[in-house]
C-alpha cells in the first residue's frame, strides 16, 4: 500500500526534481548550524585563548533550543503542507481521474499524507547531524535523538492527518489550512488554557499535580516534547515555562511518560482520521470485500485487440 | 453489456436523473443527448462510481456498481468533460503513473503507454510537459489515460467541447479506431451531426428522464413524424408567432433569438397557405424553409413535445423546462457544433 503507492512516487519524483528541493535542504542546514555557532560564539566557547572553563551546559542548551525550533517549523509548516492535499487535487480536477479509478481510496490518503509530511520529515531528517554536534560536548545520546526523531515523525502524522481530514471536507485550500492551523492552536493552547482556567476555579492547592497534567494535556504536543527534553534533564527544564514545573518534577519519577501518552493519542488520531478521510473521498462505499484482481487478468495489448 | 435500471439521483427537492432505464449493449458506440443540465454527466458520473445513486441499479456485465464499485470501475474507462492534468509530469510520466495506479506491472507499463500515445497521436511529445499541450492534445492525453487498463466501457463526457475543427476530426478519428477495437462507448456529446455519423445507438435525455432510445435511424424516423418549419422574420417575431398558433396545422412553436422553429402536421397547401397568409398579414418573412430530418431537428421534435407546452414556447416566456436551452444562444452554437461555446457560462 505505501512501498509501490503511485501516488507517492509521482510526487517525490515531481517534488525533487529540480533545484527548489536541494536548495530549500541546503539553506535549512545552513541556517541551523549558523545558529548553533552563534550560540557557541555568544557563550564565549568558541574563543581559541579563552581561560573560560568548558560548559556542557552550553552545548545542551543549543540542543534544546534546536530541537524546539524543528518542533516549530513541524507544527507551523505541516498544515500547510497537507490542508491542500485532497483540495488541492479537487482544484486541479485530477481527483475524480483518481477516483474512478479501483486504487484504493485509503491509498490515495496514506499517499498524500506521507507525500505532504515527506518533505518536512526529509528537513528534519537531513538535520540529524547537526543535532548531532551536541555529542562532542556529551550530555545527549544516540538514543536521545532517535527518539526525539521517532515523535517529530508521529506528531506530524498527527498535524498531517489533521490537514488531510480537513481538506476532505472543505473544497477550498485555504479553508482547510486554516482550520487545521485553529485545531493545532486548540491542542497547544485550548488545553493548557482550559487546564487553568479550571485549576483556578476549582482553587486546586500545588496545581497542576501529574494527574491535571494527564487529564488536560495528553493530547497537547507541547506536552509530550516537553517530557521527552525533561527526561534528558532529571526533571530541570524547560516546561516551566508553561507553568507545569511541580507536575513535570513528579513526572520524573513515574514510568509511563507523557511523551508515550502523547504519542499513542497521535497515533489513535492518525489511524482514526485516516480512516474517516478515506470514506469520506470514496464515492461509492462498496458492501462486497472481493479484492479485484482483474485489472492484471484482463491486460491485453491494443495492436492484438485491433478487429480491423 | 451495461444495464440502467430506474435510476434516480436527487439533490434536495431537484431531481437530476429521474428514473432512467436504459441498457448498452457490447461493442455498441451510444450517443448521450441531451441539454444543458439534463442529467447526462450526472449519469455519467453513477456509471463510472463518482456519484451514488439515490435509488435504482446501475449493472457492468450483470456486476453491481453499488455492490462492486471496485470490479466495476476496473472495467470502465472514463473521460470527464472537465479535467485536470498535473502540470509537473511529462507526457510519458503522466500516463506511467495512471498505469501505476491501475495497477499495470512496471514491466509493462512502457509498451502500453507508447501504444496508447501513439493511438491519440502524441508519440513526438512524450518528453513535454503535459501543461505546455494544447486543449485538444490534453483532450487526446486524457483519452489514452481513460485506456490505460484496457476497459471494456468507455465512457466520454463531451470528449470534443472546447475543441477546434482540426482536433474533434482528429478526436472522430481516434473514436473511430476505438470502434474497430471492439470498445463499448458511452458518449455524449452536444455535436449531433458528429453522433449521428458515429454512433450506432442514442438516447435523449431531459431534465433527468429517457424520452428516446434506439439506433439513429429509429430515432430520427419515429421523432420526425412532424415536419419542422424555420421561419426568419425582421423585426419583432411576436406577430408571426401569433399568426402561427392559430394555424391549426401548426403545433409547438419554439422562439429562438433570429428564428422560430414550428412543427407542422399539415399538407403542401397547407403549408403554402400559411407562407401566404403571413404575408397578407404584413408579416416580413425573410426565409422559411423545411428543416432537414436529421438527429437535430429529431432532438429537436422530441424535446419539444417532451417539454410539452408551447403556448410558453410561443409566448417567448421562458418555461423552467425548456428554458436552458430554447432561448439560450449558447444552446444554439452547441448543437451546430460550435468550439467557441462558453460552458462557464452556461453553468453546466
């Protein structure tokens, strides 16, 4: 279904094709280790006579800040990306020379999907070795960063499904990018706003406790990528930029982490929006499970088909 | 080969197929007719499985569309009347991906596609860029995509709108070949001179029912019972219309912008008397003539007694029946095959 997905390869092919691809890459990198040296220069580890003792701290740091940046761009650029998928082919009147014909409605969805997050993955992907850079310093392991590339991949299947689902109920692009992007705000935003709002009514004493953090923000991938740098950190971080410090403190001693709770929901969403844009494009459902195989069967060339 | 069976389609209130039976048989080239919103592309669409039927059968070779949509759509071939191409591919990577996506092996693909290219003539642009051809080449391109798996039923929604002179001969032509290869066509085309010429059987569709179905022969026969009159007045055609209906060898009159067209039942003296009698009547006739029997003046006839009422035909009023197309110009370039139509504008 996705290995030998026509749809795919057309687009990776059309996409990379040309100059934009390699040079959207290039200029990517290039920014990303610009930023990395700035923060070495600023921090003073970069002056050849420097007396200044070395700092981990400052290596862990550039990661963080990194890595928050990729999240960034993943969350801001993949709606855009997958809004217009099905849209898109709708505008184009290509959709309809696709759906007439017996490719599986579910693979014209998985195709568009992955085609529409395979550029940002490709980004984050080619970025590895930058982040990469923090080895030298120590503090980060290979380990580190494959998870970290494990959930950027399952929350932009998330966001990308999103936009999918979306731009099988609206007929025009920007429409469905737009609500996408209100989604995406109400899952980073909504449930951290919400979460307050009802800590504070509730007048709730050392809130949020692990169990708010749980109940409001499972589905928050702020959340689950906040845990992910905490668990790098013993529980010193970042998150309590949100407020969520003495819930993420008590997060570090448990087992189960947010960042799993996160990613099964991105993985539910994603299946369960699949499946729902897949019969929402099918014209006609079908109540019989034959899988057709005559396409291969009646294969006849046209010069021996020729009456006269 | 392809059997309809009360099919209905409605949209709220509106009904746009309204019960609609007809069968195709095998290696059968079946002419669509029908105006402007008919229900001719809505009926398309069912067949091919982009749309769903509220009600009725729609059968390929006794499998059910509704049942089977994916058995039967691996059997079916179809060009809609307005498509899309993806500008990035060229010609060869546009038809190796319909190939791909009907599942044709890799191995394959190559021999096939320059075999359809050649069929629709586009083997010196298989290295373009599908957004650099022409309307009619794309139209071509199109064609050949609808081929790619080798369907038994093709379906062609104005597979010649939009297309100059050259291009729909060149598209007659490739319609031509398809015959010779045993395809089944489903057509429809507003160019009744070219259906006629090609198609072994038509169907008159209006507002969503069959009022006519059979070989052209048949059809043209039976409809043209009723002999047409076109009659060109200067001036205001009001009067003329007037003095025609209380001929009583006259029967529906249709007002178009520089001509009304009347269906006589009479003799030659009749005839003569009513040329005669408009005359006396200070009416300034400029032509009046008989009109061909043919698959026109046979839709014509058909419509206009399907649509029934002519005292709004005549009273120039635009009945919600016959409204879309008697006083529409556009309708008129349609049916004389003109390339210049303007659907946009039409809101077909």
């Amino acid at each position: 279904m996705i290995i030998r997905n026509p749809v795919i390869e057309k687009e990776l092919k059309t996409k990379m094709r040309g100059w934009k691809s390699p040079a959207l890459i290039t200029g990517y990198l290039a920014f990303l280790v610009l930023v990395i040296y700035l923060y070495f220069l600023a921090s003073g580890q970069l002056e050849k006579y420097s007396m200044q003792y070395f700092n981990p701290r400052v290596a862990l740091n550039s990661y963080y800040f990194l890595a928050s940046f990729q999240f960034g761009v993943l969350l801001l650029i993949v709606p855009a990306l997958t809004g217009g998928a099905i849209c898109g082919e709708r505008e184009r009147q290509t959709l309809d020379l696709l759906l007439c014909t017996n490719f599986p409605a579910i693979s014209i969805i998985t195709g568009k999907l992955i085609v529409s997050i395979a550029h940002i993955l490709l980004l984050l992907i080619a970025s590895l070795p930058v982040l990469g850079s923090v080895f030298l310093f120590g503090g980060i392991g290979v380990s580190d960063i494959l998870l970290l590339s494990l959930f950027y991949i399952v929350t932009a299947f998330m966001v990308g499904s999103l936009g999918i689902f979306y731009s099988t109920i609206f007929k025009k692009t920007i429409t469905s990018i737009i609500v996408t992007y209100i989604t995406l705000l109400v899952l980073l935003f909504g449930t951290l706003i919400i979460m307050f709002v009802w800590g504070s009514v509730n007048r709730i004493q050392n809130f949020p406790r692990i169990e708010h953090l749980y109940a409001f923000l499972f589905s928050n991938p702020i959340f689950g990528f906040v845990s992910i740098m905490e668990g790098l950190n013993g529980g010193y971080g970042i998150s309590t930029i949100f407020g969520i410090g003495y819930g993420s403190t008590q997060l570090a001693n448990t087992w189960v982490k947010p960042w799993m709770i996160n990613a099964a929901f991105d993985i539910l969403v994603t299946i369960v929006l699949v499946l729902i844009s897949t019969r929402r494009i099918k014209p006609v459902k079908g109540i019989s499970k034959l899988k057709n195989k005559e396409g291969k069967k009646q294969f006849v060339f046209y010069s021996s088909r020729t009456k006269g | 080969m392809l059997v309809i069976e009360n099919l209905v389609k409605q949209y709220g209130k509106f009904k746009a197929v309204d019960n609609l039976s007809m069968e195709i048989k095998e290696e059968q080239i079946y002419g669509f007719v029908g105006a402007n919103g008919a229900g001719k592309t809505t009926t398309m669409k069912i067949i091919a499985g982009l749309l769903k039927a509220t009600s009725g059968k729609v059968a390929l070779g006794g499998v059910d569309i509704e049942a089977n949509p994916g058995r039967v759509k691996s059997r079916i071939g179809y060009m809609p009347d307005f498509f899309g191409v993806y500008d990035d591919l060229k010609v060869s990577e546009y038809m190796d991906f319909y190939a791909g996506v009907y599942g044709i092996a890799k191995s394959k693909r190559k021999e096939l596609s320059d075999q359809l290219i050649e069929l629709v003539n586009l083997q010196d642009k298989t290295d373009v860029y599908v957004d650099t051809l022409s309307r009619g080449m794309k139209q071509r391109l199109c064609l050949a995509r609808s081929l790619i798996h080798d369907p038994e039923l093709l379906i062609l929604d104005e597979p010649a709108s939009g297309l100059d002179p050259g291009s729909r001969v060149e598209m007659k032509e490739i319609l031509k070949e398809l015959r010779k290869m045993g395809k089944t066509v489903l057509i429809s085309s507003h160019i009744l001179s070219e259906l006629s010429e090609m198609c072994t059987s038509i169907g008159i569709i209006d507002r969503g029912k069959m009022v006519a179905s059979g070989p052209v022969a048949d059809i043209i026969k039976k409809a043209s019972y009723n002999r047409v009159i076109r009659i060109k007045v200067t001036g205001s055609p009001e009067m003329a219309v007037k003095f025609l209906k209380e001929q009583p060898s006259v029967g529906s009159i249709s007002e178009a912008s520089d001509y009304i067209d009347a269906d006589f039942n009479g003799n030659e003296q009749e005839l003569a008397s009513i040329l005669r009698g408009m005359i006396y009547a200070n009416i300034s006739v400029i032509s009046f003539m008989e009109l061909e029997k043919n698959l026109e003046s046979a839709f014509m006839s058909i419509i206009r007694k399907n649509g029934g009422n002519s005292e709004k035909i005549g009273n120039g009023e635009n009945c919600e029946s016959l409204g879309n197309y008697e006083n529409n110009e556009n309708y008129e370039k349609q049916i004389k095959g003109g390339a210049d139509y303007d659907y946009k504008k039409s809101g077909n």
